[in-house]
C-alpha cells in the first residue's frame, strides 16, 4: 500500500472518529437540553420535536439537496468526503439517542455540546471535509453574491435558527442556551484548526501566481502583496504572493493554492502582532 493510500485511510480514520464526537455532542447534551445551536443540527432538533423523527435521521434528510447541490457546482471530489461525514454524523446521532443523556442541565449541555460539537468540526474541516449543511449553501451563495463574507453569511442562517428556536420550545432560555453553544462550538474549533495564534503569515511561490491571487482578493476578501524573488538553483525569477488572514481563513487560502496549484510552495506560519486595517490599530495600542 502506498504512501498516498496510507494518508487517504487517516483522513477517514480522523473523520469517523470526528463525526461521532460531533454525534455525541448533539445527542447526549445538546438534544435532550433542547438547544438549537444554528445550522442544520439546530435545524434538525426543532424539526425532531415538530415531526417525531430521529434527529440524526432529519440531518441526512436536510442535507440530501444540499449535497446534490454540491456535486453540481462543485464536482465529486469535492462533496465525497462531505457525504461520508455527514452519514457518520447521522448514524452517530442515532446511536448516541439510544443511551442516557449525560446532563439534563442546559448550561452543562450547552458548554460539553459546544465543546465536542466544535472539536469535531475541527478535526473534519482540518481534514478537508466539511459536515455538509450550511456550508456548501454558503459557498454557493457567495459565488453569486461575492461581496457578503463568509462570516456574516453564516451568522445570518444562525441567527434565525436559534430564534426561531425560542417558538419551537416555547421559552427565551433555550435561545440564550443556544448562543452559548454556538460560543463554545467557534472557540474550541477555532483552537483545534488554528491554535492560539491570532493570525497566519502565508507566503506562496508558485509559477501559478496569476490564478491563486485573485481567489484570494475576491474569495476571501483578503489583501495580497507581490514580493519579487529568484531562485538562486535555477536563478529564475518568480512572483512570491504573501497575505496575512485571520486564523479563520487559513485553512481557505490552503485549499485555493491546492486547487490551483498543487506543487506550489507554501510558508503557513503564526503572526501574533499584527498592526493595520482589520486588524489592530496603532493608536489603540498606545493608547
């Protein structure tokens, strides 16, 4: 067996192992708490109480377009390993529905939720796989509406999720519950795919400058500087591309420089000071 064989069986070793975390999460704290935490999870468990159907069983359900939707816009190679996460999220979240929940008490459920929700998205999308729902829609969104970003996209759908979850359970507490949640969900797979580091420092060397560039400007919304560089084997000079992004973004330019560029030359590294628009501001600092 191949060293490429070897590294496809830990990508769905890690993947497998992520998306029962992420079961878990969702059955043996979040459900039984009655917690909408965004998304098509949350979507799923106001859905279980309205329709009397297993939560994991909705989340396949939900997704079934929207992977459809996936293949047509962005090919195969791109949702198989989406599809296969989002079926171990199902039978997981099933299987997890079997046992006692772990805590009836919704701060406890909210935070451990959030906690193995967010460690397994992390572990997923660090393996280039995402669990399906409102990421692919996001993606499609964006490639028709370029100018809103990622985040906001996303906290948008949240945002109406974890309220409309106020009317399905009848109470304020559940929504409040539910941001907590989402908190936890962001900080730990914050930390699990990036660290601690506020920001990474990337450059890139490639003799395919000229298509990974303006993904990134028009992508991410994120500013790109040109460094003129030769190598000194060859003494041929080439464009070297360095940006700075907010640890959320990195593993996005990763996966742009993969698509355009395979052979090319990438320096991920952490930058904790960074000074200028978007980031910090002199003045502040001082002051």
């Amino acid at each position: 067996m191949n060293s490429q064989s070897h590294l496809g069986i830990r990508k769905y070793i890690a993947i497998t192992f992520a998306c029962a975390l992420y079961g878990a999460g969702v059955s043996l704290f979040v459900d039984p708490n009655d917690l909408a935490p965004g998304g098509f999870t949350g979507l799923s468990v106001m859905l279980n109480r309205l329709l009397s159907v297993e939560t994991g069983t909705i989340y396949l359900f939900l997704n079934i377009p929207v992977i459809c939707l996936g293949i047509w816009k962005f090919g195969w190679k791109f949702t198989v390993s989406t599809l296969y996460a989002i079926l171990v999220v199902s039978l997981s979240a099933n299987l997890f529905a079997l046992t006692k929940p772990l805590t009836m008490e919704p701060m406890l459920g909210a935070l451990f939720g959030g906690i193995l929700n967010g460690a397994g998205l992390g572990i997923v999308l660090r393996n280039s796989a995402t669990t399906g729902g409102t990421d692919i829609i996001i993606k499609c969104l964006r490639q028709r509406i370029p100018h809103l970003k990622t985040g906001s996209l996303m906290l948008m759908m949240d945002a109406v999720i974890i309220g409309a979850s106020g009317f399905v359970f009848g109470n304020l507490d559940s929504v409040m519950y539910s941001i907590i949640s989402v908190i936890a969900t962001s900080a730990v797979m914050d930390m699990v795919l990036y660290g601690r580091d506020g920001a990474k420092l990337i450059y890139i060397i490639s003799d395919k400058a000229e298509a990974i560039t303006p993904r990134i400007l028009t992508d991410l919304d994120v500013g790109v500087t040109y460094l003129e560089g030769s190598g000194a084997y060859k003494n041929v000079e080439k464009k070297v591309i360095m940006c700075v992004v907010k640890k959320q973004m990195a593993h996005k330019v990763e996966e742009i420089v993969k698509q355009e560029d395979s052979s090319a030359f990438m320096i991920v590294s952490s930058a904790s000071e960074i000074y200028g628009e978007g980031y910090k501001s002199y003045f502040g600092e001082i002051i």
